[in-house]
C-alpha cells in the first residue's frame, strides 16, 4: 500500500535510540486506516557520513576549501579512512572481538582528543569493561572526525543538532532565509540523496517533519525545499516540539515558500484533518490548530471544537520499519547515569501527558504539552510496552514524562511486577515527598534503574520563588530512598535564576557537593536560566524583580527572552567553575576542595554547614524508626 504520509526526523537528533514522535503519530493514522512510513534522516544521515567513501569526500572537500583545522586529522586522513567503518560498526554491534582490535595499540589514530584519553579511569573486569573502553575509546575517535568535519567542511554540523545556532531565538527568517539560498553543503548534499530515494520510492501525499528542537530546524527546510523544488505536487507539514514553543505568534508568510502546514500541539488531530482535506472531503477552514497561507498572508486555522484524542485513548506508538540496526551507543563521558542518554536502546514512551504540577515559573506551563494533563491506566500501559518490545526487540524503555506521577509509577511497577513483564526503565520525576523507601523498592523491583528530576538551584528561598514544591531536605531524602534501592539519580541543576545572589551561587554549588558525596545523586548538569515567553516569569516579569530587553519580534520565532536582573548576581561568569566542579563530583574527585578552588575570581565561602545533608539524612532515619 502506498504510503499516504512519509514521516521524517531531520538531523539531528539522538544517535542511539529513534525519537518518538514520528511512533505515536503513526500508531493512531493506520489505526485510521492512513498509511504511513516513518524514516529517521538523522541516524541514516549520520551512517552514511562516517564511511570510508564519505570521509575521502570530505578530505577532498576540505582540501578544495583550503581549510587547514585540526592538521594531526588531515595528516593520518588514511587511518581514519580505514578505521571509521569498522568503529562504526562496533558502536552498532558492540561485540568483544571488534573491541579487541579497536584497542590494539596502533589501530586507532591518536588525534587530538583520543592523545589525551583519560587512562585512570577504573573499567570493570571482564568482558563489559572491554567493550566499554572500546566503546569510549571508538566515541573520541567519531568525534575527532565530526571536529574536523564542522571546522573544515560545514560550520553547521555536530552530533545532535544541525545549524542551531541560527535557528536559536530566531526573532526574524532573514538569517535562516539566507543561508537556504546558498548552495547545499556536502552534508546536506548527501542527506538530499537519501531523502530523494525515500520519496521516490514511497510517493507520499504528504511529508511530515518532527521538529523536536532548533537544532533540527534548518534540515527540515533544506529537504522541504528540495521536495518542493523536485517533487511539486507533494504537500509539507512541520510540526512538534520547536513549532510548539517557538512559532506560536508566526506572521512571517516566507517560511511557506518551502511548506504548506504547521501544526501545533498534539499532532493527531491536525493530522488527520491535513488528510482529509488533501482528499478534498473537508474545506480548509475545517483544518485545527494549524497555519497555512492564504493571500499570501499567514492564517491560523483552527475549528473548535478541536477533534481531542484523549491519552488514554492512544494506541501504542509503532517503531516497526525503523532501522534499529543502525543506530549507535556513544559513551563520551563514562558516568554510568550520564551515559544514558548516549548509551543503550531505550524505546521511548510517556506515561501521562503534561504535567500533574505545572507550576514552576520558570517553566513553559501555558503550552498544551505541560498544561494540559492527562492520565491513563496501568493495565494500558503494559499492554502498550508488551507490543513495543515485540515490535522492536527492545526491553529498555526510557519514559519521557515532563513529570512522571508518583501514583501511576505505583500502579505501573505493580502491573509490570504482576503481569512478569521483564523490562528495564527510567524516567523523569519530582523530588516529591510520596517517593518513599518502599515505593522506590518496588520501582527498583519492576525494573526501574534510573530517575532524573529538576533540582534546579538548591537554595530554599529560590525554590520557593519558583514554586518547585520541594525544599532541599525533602530533595535529600528522596534521592536517598532512590540510592538504598540502587536506582541512580540525576539532577537537573540552574543558576542565573532572577534575584539569584552570589552567595547563593555558591552554597547552591555546596550543597550539590554534599549530596554527590553522600550518593544521594549520581549525576548532574548545569542548564544556565533563560526566560521564555510562556513561561509565568516571562509573562510578568515584574513580579521575580527582572525587565525584559528583548529580541524585538520579527515575524519569526518567539521563545527565549533576554532580560536584566539588577538584584542578582553576574550569572555567565560562574559558568566555567561550576562546571569544572561538576566535572569533578561526577568522577567522584574534589569533594575536599573549598568552593574558591573552582574559580578564577574571589567568591565567598559557603555559609552552610558542611554537614547540613548528613543532617537531613540523620533525621530521615529517626522518623523511620
């Protein structure tokens, strides 16, 4: 059967695991009896980039360009011409006798990032740590190759994301407009190629582009312009995570000299509409939440009411004819909870949709996907995971909740345990007080190895401000019932939050230290603050002691908002030693360093007491007894 729609996920986006959108959408349309097939431009971009024949090509480029970056590259261009097949295959494939060889001395080119290798780190004995190591050793190796590639051939690219940097709070199309008037870079080139054959052979009505972040933006319009410029009678969708939040006030018509439709919020509904109007058995005013052009100016369609399809109504999501052969496990840093996102097959899957809290302020909680909660049950959901391991081959499954509810987990470890359905999970959470001993034990118990959850900035008074919910010794003692049950914690860290001070800074950083030190998290990262304008601090700023300065709004994209904060501290500049700190404590090293240590500038000592989270826990065992 011809495919109606052809779903694409441009580069780039995780290299492990396929993403999920493109799955749900096609579940429900052939329940609908709509034909869909789904292709993952990104990892079949990036397969076809590292080859032998692809890096001859783009040495060759290089040379023509008269670009002469990372020379020890260039120099050894023959052993990286010789190698990356193989090293590629082994990221695939992870079998011990590839792992032998990649670690034989001289089989790999020691360039500039594989000549610094971390030689202390500990792997395990055995089989595992051989093919871990080979793993890491294989990763710095491909990331030499993209160091190269970005440097000398195409400033755009990199591992998860494509020309991000000018689809990043892109008030106005001109930049993005310009740059798709000049010619294709070999990159692109080569995913041209790809998604020729893929249209060719498929014929769709209509190709769809998940556009989950900035970084996928620029691709989507490179390959909607080559369908249009080749394939004219072929219809363009965009829709997904960036149009969500960033194309919400669209009034600029030139974005539909390459597509028809954007869709926003959950893609079902305006979907199928799209369908049904291209077979002409509904007018254009029928369609929802969509935009096209009409009088050469932008018009939001939307027909209430809107056609909802309730989560717990779904169908499973369907990742058959995905190829999960190709995709590729990274092990950049060896953390073994920061590893997962690089690291393993995880099929992707929610439990609820939206948030049951939405409200923190710094958070987009006026958009459908956080605002609008809903729930399903257990028993769905099992049936759900029980077609997608038989779908896939994969039992990892990673739930990609804003929030995952504490009493759906229950009721889902409970059915996962009763039903024997033997998976391995990991979700995002809240630090919230339900998330006991014994409900951590039966998550350890139906599988659950990991959760991450926003501890933003660790100071009291922030995170009453950002109405988090938690307290810090709440925090403690729920990252601890995680770590007695051996399921690893990760912690979502911010600074540069509005009125944020400098000794808040570095007491939030201390605090940080005491619970790494006392394994109650495993693992962190620092995301610096941004004000976005769906956010309840975007909308009045006012009220968190900020004024907003900018972008002036072109017409384009409207998301991150500059702003000045008079009462906090300089944030940019503790970026570096917050992160070198970080670094540390995930290596489980400099835990006795004083807080100057990390930075180049005088800052104040910690003004807590070094064992406040000792305390907290102390008191955590005398309420048990």
């Amino acid at each position: 059967m011809q495919s109606k729609i052809l779903f694409i996920t441009p580069p780039f986006t995780q290299l492990n695991t396929a993403y999920p959108a493109p799955a749900y959408l096609k579940g429900f349309l052939e329940e609908h009896d709509i034909a869909v097939h789904t292709c993952d431009l990104s990892i079949e971009l990036f397969t076809e980039i590292f080859t032998g024949d692809f890096l001859r090509a783009m040495f060759k480029e290089a040379q023509a360009l008269k670009h002469f970056d990372y020379p020890e590259v260039r120099r050894m261009k023959a052993k990286y011409i010789q190698c990356v097949d193989v090293v590629i295959s082994f990221l695939q494939k992870q079998d011990l006798a590839t792992a032998h060889k990649i670690l034989a001395p001289n089989f790999l080119p020691m360039g500039h990032r594989l000549s610094k290798v971390n030689t202390t780190i500990k792997w395990d004995a055995g089989e595992i740590g051989i093919i871990d190591k080979a793993k890491h050793y294989g990763t710095l190796f491909i990331e030499e190759i993209g160091d190269f590639i970005q440097a000398n051939v195409d400033e755009f690219f990199a591992f998860t994301k494509y020309a991000e940097q000018i689809a990043t709070s892109a008030s106005s199309f001109n930049e993005i407009d310009e740059f798709l008037s000049f010619q294709p870079t070999l990159i692109e080139e080569k995913m041209l190629d790809i998604l020729m054959e893929k249209v060719k052979t498929e014929q769709p009505l209509i190709v769809c582009f998940t556009i989950p972040f900035p970084g996928n933006l620029f691709a989507a319009l490179r390959c909607a312009q080559f369908t249009k410029q080749f394939f004219p009678t072929i219809k363009i969708a965009f829709g997904g995570g960036y149009c969500n939040t960033e194309l919400r006030s669209l009034t600029d018509p030139r974005i539909f000299e390459f597509v028809d439709f954007i869709s926003l919020d959950d893609g079902e509904g305006p979907l199928l509409k799209m369908v049904q109007y291209l077979e002409g058995t509904i007018s254009i005013n029928d369609l929802e939440r969509t935009y096209v052009l009409e009088n050469d100016a932008v018009v939001y369609k939307n027909k209430f009411p809107n056609t909802i399809y309730h989560h717990r109504n779904l169908p499973a999501p369907d990742y058959s004819g995905l190829p999960f052969d190709k995709y590729v496990s990274f092990l950049d840093v060896v953390n073994p909870m920061h590893r997962m996102w690089t690291d393993a097959r995880w099929n992707k899957m929610t439990i609820s949709h939206g948030c049951y809290w939405k409200q923190c302020s710094f958070c987009d909680v006026s958009l459908d996907y956080i605002g609008n909660y809903q729930n399903t049950t257990a028993e769905d959901l099992v049936n759900k995971i029980e077609k997608i391991v038989k779908d896939t081959g994969i039992t990892g499954f990673h739930f990609v909740d804003e929030a995952a509810p504490p009493k759906m987990l229950r009721a889902l470890a409970n059915a996962l345990i009763e039903r024997n359905v033997k998976i391995t999970w990991w979700t995002n959470i809240r630090f919230e007080k339900t998330f006991s001993f014994e409900l951590c034990e039966l998550m350890a118990k139906s599988g659950c190895i990991a959760v991450t959850g926003g501890l933003e900035v660790a100071s009291d008074r922030l995170l009453a401000k950002m109405k988090k919910g938690v307290d810090i010794a709440q925090v403690t003692r729920v990252t601890h019932n995680f770590f007695e049950n051996n399921i690893m914690v990760h912690a979502y860290l911010m600074y540069g939050f509005p009125t944020q001070t400098e000794q808040e800074t570095i007491d939030s950083l201390d605090v940080v230290r005491q619970l790494f030190e006392r394994n109650c998290i495993q693992s962190a990262y620092w995301h610096q603050f941004t004000t976005t304008v769906h956010s309840p601090i975007g909308k009045n700023p006012q009220d968190f002691g900020i004024t907003i300065t900018g972008p002036i709004f072109e017409g384009f994209a409207q998301n991150d908002l500059y702003h000045e904060d008079p009462q906090g501290a300089d944030h940019p500049k503790y970026t570096k030693g917050l992160n070198l700190a970080l670094h540390n404590y995930l290596n489980k090293t400099g835990f006795d360093k004083k807080m100057q240590h990390w930075f180049e500038f005088p800052v104040p000592g910690t003004s807590q007491p070094n064992g406040m989270i000792e305390g907290f826990l102390v008191e955590e065992i005398g309420i048990r007894q």
